[in-house]
C-alpha cells in the first residue's frame, strides 16, 4: 500500500453504515422484510468469518462499512430464466449504482490506497455476482432475500492489523465456471471444448468438479485472484462459509 492506514478514533457497530440498492424500487413490507433478513445474513456470516478466523468481535474495531442489495427481481426468479437471459441481467447487475464511488473512496483512503482497494473490490465484486447466479439457479434462493455485500474495513487490534473484507450471501463454496476462449467466448459443450476446458484444468489450474452448464457467469474472475497474489503481491484469501463467503485482504499494521 502506498500510505499508512488511518488509525481509527472509534469502532462502528456491526449494524450500522449506508444500505446501497442496486435497482431503483419503493421498498413495500415484503421487500423491506427481504432487506432485514439479507442484512441479517451478512451479519452473521461476517461473525462466523471472525470465529473461523480465530478473532474475537471484541478485538476488532471497525473502521468503515457499507452494504450493497442486488434488489433486482430477475434474482427471484433466475431459474426460471435461460442462459442468455441471465447474462444479459447479469450485465446489468456489474454496473456499480454511483453512490457505490463516494461510499468506497473513505474506505480506500482510510486503508492507505484508494486505487488498490477500488480495483481490489471490484474483483471480490464481480466473483460475489458469480456466486449470486449460481445459488439463485441452483438453490432458488434468492426469493425470500436478496443478494447482498457488505464491505467492512476494520483493524484487528489482537494482531495489529488492518484488514478489508467483502462478505457475500451467495453460493458459499468455490464455484468451478467454463473458461472462455482468446476472444471472451465460453467454450461450447462439444467434445473438443470440453477437451480443451479438460487440458486447462488438468494441467494448468487444478481444479475439480462438475461444471453447470445452465449458469451465467461474468467470467474470468479466478485469473484476478491469481493478479492479486503474483502481480500485486497482496495478501488475500477467500473463506467458505455455510451460506456466503468472506474475501479477505489483509493490510499493513498499524505499529
């Protein structure tokens, strides 16, 4: 990072910080309701991270925070759509909301790099979609809450460290997406494709499981972890929890 984080003069309560929605909508009693339960969700999975973790909720101090609500109603009914339906939605749901700017660039600069921590997001973003639509197929689970973030910057006094987390309520385990071709394409469902996609994993990504062939993705994301960890050096790492995942990137140390 290329300054020092900014020392914290209080902690935030979990439950507060900004809500963002991703679609324009008057929220009625049932969307309001959707909104708490997600809201909840992301809470508790933040919790969970904490224990798996080894860190107590009383050693951190949260220095930032805001949540983000993918409201869109494509969500509630994503199994019902096809492929090309679903990434077109899709293409519409990685276009951040404008407030998301003002809201991210606090947290940026009280972490020591804006730059880093926008382009950090923005791939821990874009995998929490993909693990959106898988669980919204798969799962159907989406119709009683909404998809949802939360991005918490905090500093673990414990460890004299400041950390950046992305929870998400999605798939909660690491999701095996088609690989694309030079020009973006995904590799079809013939024989020579899935030998292709075969080769590529055998030999080069490791990587095991069945692929969904019925799910958008927005692709390409696992090679922006690999950016992360080789090109920039940052120490990230990504926690599978029972109804979501935590991504993790930890900072410099205060002292």
């Amino acid at each position: 990072m290329n300054s020092h984080p900014t020392k914290p003069t209080r902690s935030e309560k979990l439950k507060s910080g900004p809500v963002i929605f991703q679609a324009d909508e008057e929220l009625s009693e049932e969307h309001r309701e959707k909104k708490d339960l997600t809201l909840a969700e992301l809470n508790h999975l933040f919790k969970m991270y904490l224990k798996e973790r080894g860190s107590r909720k009383s050693d951190i101090a949260i220095i930032g925070q805001f949540s983000l609500i993918f409201n869109d109603p494509d969500f509630a009914r994503w199994h019902q759509l096809s492929k090309p339906q679903q990434s077109d939605s899709l293409s519409r749901q990685v276009i951040m909301p404008p407030v998301y700017e003002a809201l991210i660039k606090p947290i940026g600069a009280a972490a020591g790099d804006e730059s880093v921590i926008k382009s950090v997001t923005k791939d821990a973003l874009q995998n929490a979609i993909d693990s959106f639509s898988h669980a919204a197929y798969l799962q159907k689970k989406y119709i009683s809450r909404y998809p949802g973030v939360k991005i918490i910057l905090y500093l673990d006094q414990a460890r004299e460290q400041v950390v950046l987390t992305v929870v998400d309520n999605g798939f909660g385990e690491k999701i095996v997406k088609p690989k694309k071709n030079y020009v973006g394409e995904e590799y079809g469902s013939d024989f020579a494709s899935r030998l292709v996609d075969w080769v590529i994993r055998r030999f080069f990504e490791k990587e095991e499981g069945e692929i969904n062939r019925n799910v958008a993705y927005t692709g390409g994301q696992g090679m922006a972890m690999k950016k992360l960890r080789l090109e920039l050096g940052l120490n990230i790492e990504l926690h599978f929890l029972a109804t979501g995942a935590v991504f993790e990137l930890e900072l410099r140390s205060y002292f």
